[in-house]
C-alpha cells in the first residue's frame, strides 16, 4: 500500500483513481512475501486402500504411537460405506488367521464378524491333467482355514474406526499425489508431499502403500524385479445350488490357468479365473449361459490324461498306504452369475529390492506383487503392517526419529524374511501350472500328493498359509 501512497500525483485529476487503489490495496490485507511452510505431520500415508487404511488405524492404536499426527492421502473420493442388504460385491480376500488377529487388536474384527463373512473350513486343490489332489481341513488345526470377507466391509470397518477412534487422523480425499521428495543427500530435513492442487506437506515419514505404481517407491530409486505374465484374472460373484454349509474353497488347475471358488454364503460363491488374456476378455463378455456352462466344464470336465503320470501317482499312493486313490470331491453346481459382477486386472510379479530408505518406507503392493493363485497377496499387505508398526513403536520409544533409516531396516529384514518365501514360492507355481508338457506335469504332480500324502509337510504349507512362520 506504501508504494501505491509514493506514486500518486496528488495534484492530479486521478485522485480519485488514487484512492479507489488505496481502498483497494487496504483491502487486501498486508503483503507477505514469506513463502508459507508445508504443513508438517509426523507421518503420511500415500494411499487409502485396504493397506494403507488399516495402517492407519493400527498406528493410531498403537500406545506408544498414539500421538503421532497421520495424514492418509487417498485419491478417490470419501468411502461410501458399506450396505449389507446389497449383493456380494466381486472384490473379496481370504483373510488368514494373523490377519483376523491383526483386526482383533485394532477393534474392527467384531464388526465384521456381525455383517457378513464365510469361515473356510476345508480346501482342495487338484490337477485337471492328472489325479494329484491335495486337500486341507479344519479339524487338522484349531482354527479355520481361512475366512472370506468383502474388500468394501474391511474398508467400511476400518474408516468406521478412523472416525470413531483415532482422532490423530486426519484423512484427505480426492488428493492425488503429484510430487515425492524425499531427505535423499539433498540438503532435505524431512519428507515433502506436493498434491495436484499444489498443496504441500511435510513429514517425518512417508509410507508408501500407492499400489504397484506407486510414486513413493519410485522416489525411493530402488531397484524393482517386475514380471508381466500377459495373463488376466477374472471375478464375478456366482450362485450355485444347495451345497449345505458351502465351506469348502475349491482350486483346480487346468491347461489355461487356475480357477477358483471362495464360498460367500450357502447360495453365493466369489470367482478367480486366471486364465490368457484373449480367454479372459471371452470370458467376461460371453453370454451368461454361455459362461455358466464354461465355467461349469473347467470344474467337471476330464481332460485327457497320460498314462504313465497317472500309473506314478497310483504307485505312490500305493507305496504310502493310499492304494485306494484320491477320494476327490466337486464343488457345487454353478446356476448363474451376478448382472454386472464380471471384472478382469492384469497379473503380474513384483518385488522391490528395498521396502525402506531413510524417511520413506513400503507396505503391500508397493513393495511387493504376486499371482492370486495362493491368495496370500493382501495378507502379505497385513503383515507388513504389523510388522512396520512393531518398528516404528520401538523407535517411538527409544526415542530416535521414525524416519530413522536404522530402525526401519529392522522393519526390512523382517518383511523379506517372511516374504521372500512366500513370493518365490507363488511365482514358481506359477512357472509349474503354466505348461502341459508331460515331465513338468509329472514332476508337480508328485509334488502335489506328496504334500498331500504327508501330514508333517502339509501341517507345514498350512501353517504358512495361515501367516504363521
């Protein structure tokens, strides 16, 4: 306003236009040219989907964590809650036994359990080009094999204790994340967020949980082991016929890929059908009985079979005192699909070489992808949570900074520990079922029923299954 003052000619005849600037220069206010600091946070959380909602609640719920002030960033907009009377969406996970345990100690579990789930109390995998079967059952174990739940009733449980529970978060929608900076030997103190509506923040740690794609990682400048299968999964949400309880999750491999049924209910049964990417698209736009009878015939159908693989499997059964065969079960009938319920996404393998850095740390798919064919994708996500919120506890309370890079490689080699396994193992039987040539269909074939035939070797994968090392 002062230099609006100096060059007025107050003699002259635009006086008037003078004091309209004037007027109009107090109105504004005084200049600050002191650009304004980001608005700080002790942790922001790229990414709102089940991983990285969850890891906001468990931060929150953490004792020595309960302080800290979380920013979650998720693009798309606010959840809108999730309606029991609804069909069963097309999106659901298989929870294992230390996911429910990980829900049990954030308060979300109860929740859950009162809408809907399915507790999975038997399993068979079996193979369409020989007899191999394995199959697991509950009463093996003290718990179920698995539970299936809708991926909009895990996020609707968990924002329902956001707002309830963890006033120390702060959730921010429609904001998409255009910039990652991170203290990388930059002269940097801490983390910087920059939005597409070009706000910013700061942060003491950014957790990347942004998907495969994620913008955290790729700041991190990590090296990432990435394989495109040019396969795609199918979904869609089925009924069937009466099948009692219907708590038996059925997995056969057939020569285009694994396909899947996960019971929902006594009438609906959620699909995987993994399968070549021309296959896929047929699929999911195939008319609905045409699909019906496909999918039907990829459970039931006998496909040709090799003598000598099928004289390998009765000798070994043979030989373990199983001379009476595989007793194999089928799963209940398809009668029709869900109107609009059939979805396909690409398949892939992703691993990155690194979850952490100083300032920035991964969790689920940023960090790490697999084939859905073990359903142990998102309950990889949970454990990293655990495991990561462990870390950052132990910080809390020694006092250093959750960014420390020191503390967050305890997070690191324990992730790819647990991991590591899990991943080779997947991608590899993926390597196994993507061939019909007769000395791989023997070789897994042999594999499969020994599993099967040995109860110390399957008490073994089921554990692993569940989330137990």
């Amino acid at each position: 306003m002062l230099s609006v003052l100096k060059h007025c000619n107050w003699k002259s005849s635009r006086n008037a236009k003078c004091l309209v600037a004037i007027l109009r220069a107090m109105s504004e206010g005084p200049v600050n040219d002191t650009p304004k600091k980001p608005e700080h946070y002790d942790i922001i959380i790229g990414g709102g989907g089940l991983v990285g909602t969850t890891l906001a609640v468990a931060i929150a719920k953490n004792k020595t964590l309960a302080d800290k002030r979380i920013l979650l960033l998720e693009g798309a907009p606010p959840f809108k809650g999730f309606d029991v009377t609804k069909p069963y969406s097309n999106r659901v996970s298989a929870i294992n036994k230390k996911t429910v345990e990980l829900f049990e100690s954030i308060g979300i579990w109860e929740r859950i359990t009162n809408a809907r789930i399915k507790h999975i109390k038997q399993m068979q995998v079996w193979e369409s080009n020989s007899d191999a079967l394995i199959q697991f059952q509950h009463d093996h174990f003290a718990e179920d094999v698995a539970c299936i739940v809708e991926n909009d009733l895990i996020l609707d449980a968990v924002y329902t204790e956001l707002k309830n529970s963890a006033p120390n978060v702060k959730v921010r929608n429609k904001s998409q994340i255009m910039e990652v900076k991170l203290p990388l030997g930059k002269g940097q103190s801490c983390p910087e967020i920059k939005l597409r509506s070009n706000e910013k923040f700061s942060c003491d740690l950014v957790i990347g949980a942004d998907g495969a794609n994620s913008l955290v990682r790729k700041e991190m400048n990590v090296d990432v082991f990435s394989i495109d299968y040019k396969r795609m999964g199918l979904v869609a949400t089925l009924e069937v016929s009466e099948a009692g309880d219907n708590s038996v999750a059925w997995q056969r491999f057939i020569p285009t890929g694994p396909v899947a049924l996960l019971p929902l209910s006594e009438k609906y049964t959620s699909l995987v059908w993994s399968t070549t990417m021309e296959h896929a698209k047929f699929l999911k736009d195939a008319p609905h009985d045409e699909f019906v009878t496909k999918l039907n015939e990829a459970f039931c159908k006998e496909y040709q079979k090799n003598d000598f693989i099928v004289k390998a499997i009765n000798g070994l059964n043979s030989l373990m005192g199983r001379s009476g065969g595989n007793m194999r079960q089928y799963p209940p009938r398809v009668h029709s699909v869900l109107e609009g319920s059939r979805a396909t996404f690409p398949l892939g393998f992703l691993h990155a070489s690194s979850y952490v850095c100083s300032g920035a740390a991964l969790v689920g798919d940023a960090a790490h992808r697999l084939h859905p064919l073990a359903g142990q994708g998102v309950n990889l996500g949970f454990s990293d949570i655990c495991l990561l919120v462990e870390t950052l506890a132990e910080a809390a309370y020694s006092g250093a900074k959750l960014g420390d890079k020191h503390y967050l490689m305890k997070y690191e080699q324990k992730g790819l520990a647990k991991n590591v396994p899990i991943l080779i193992g997947v991608h590899g039987l993926h390597t196994l079922y993507s061939t019909t040539l007769s000395p791989v269909v023997l070789l897994r074939s042999l594999g499969l029923q020994l599993t099967h035939n040995i109860p110390q070797i399957k008490n073994i994968f089921m554990k692993r299954a569940m989330g137990y090392n």
